[in-house]
C-alpha cells in the first residue's frame, strides 16, 4: 500500500466539507492521488404549474 501524502489527504478533507450535493472524485496514478476533481450540484425547488382554467 503507498502511502498518501498528507497535502492530499487534507485537500480531500477540505473539499468534502464544502460540498453540500455532488460528487468528489480522486484520481490515483501509480499509487499516489494525482487530481481531485468536484461537481456541486444546485438544486431549486419549482413551484407547481398553475392549472388551467376550465
């Protein structure tokens, strides 16, 4: 097992605390994580289409 450099673990740590919805994604290469990537999702409540008059 590689070990994980500490920068990495506490980038990792970091953005997990900012991401309310979405996704983190690490990329390891040859036993070391060489990117982080993340994708925040916004979500918004739409009100109900009025209906139409009959």
């Amino acid at each position: 097992m590689a070990k994980v450099d500490e920068n990495a673990v506490n980038d990792i740590v970091s953005a997990l605390s900012k991401l309310e919805y979405g996704s983190l994604v690490i990329t390891v290469h040859d036993g070391e994580v060489t990117q982080i990537d993340t994708t925040e999702k916004k979500r918004y409540k739409m009100e109900a289409k009025k209906r139409k008059a009959q």
